[in-house]
C-alpha cells in the first residue's frame, strides 16, 4: 500500500485554509480600519486639549510662549477680551463689607 495523500484531500485543505485566509483577511482589515478611527479620535482630542489651553492661557497671561520647528521661542501677544468674571470680581472688590458682630 502507498503512503501519501490523494489529490482530493489536498484541494480539501487548500480550500479549507483559502476560506481562513478570506476570514482573516476581512477582520484584519477590519481592525486595522477601527485602529486608524482611534488614532485620529485620539489626535483630535490632544489638539482640541492644547488650543483650549493656550487659549486659556492667553486668557490669563496676556500672551502665549509657543517653540517653532527651529526650537526658537516664539511670544504672541494678545490683548484677550474682557473676562466677565474679572469684571465681577473688580466689582466685589469696591464693595464694603461689614460685619455683624453677634450679642
């Protein structure tokens, strides 16, 4: 008797390992496209972090340090808009308080 596989098991194992190979293939690419998705949610979220920080600083500050590509510090200055709860805080500030000593 011959030892060996027929033609037939063998185009059964190819075609059972092409099936794999489609299968694997659709996820793969599946996965891949939900990993870009991530990244570029990720990447959104740290810019919109930074814009709102050196907004806020430019808000306190006046002005906002930022390094170009050189490594050279770069000032912008900005006159930020009237912060209204500057404007109550200025306002508490005159006020006078007074006490109420108790019996």
């Amino acid at each position: 008797m011959k030892k060996g596989f027929t033609l037939v098991e063998l185009l059964v194992v190819v075609a059972i390992l092409g099936v794999l190979a489609a299968v694997g293939i659709v996820s793969y690419s599946g996965y891949i496209e939900k990993a870009k998705q991530n990244t570029n949610n990720t990447s959104h979220a740290n810019i919109v972090k930074f814009v709102e920080t050196q907004m806020l600083l430019c808000w306190t500050q006046g002005y906002i340090n930022l390094k170009s590509n050189g490594g050279n510090p770069v000032t912008y200055y900005s006159a930020p808009p009237e912060n209204p709860n500057r404007r109550i805080a200025n306002h508490l500030n005159k006020l006078e308080v007074k006490t109420i000593k108790g019996n």
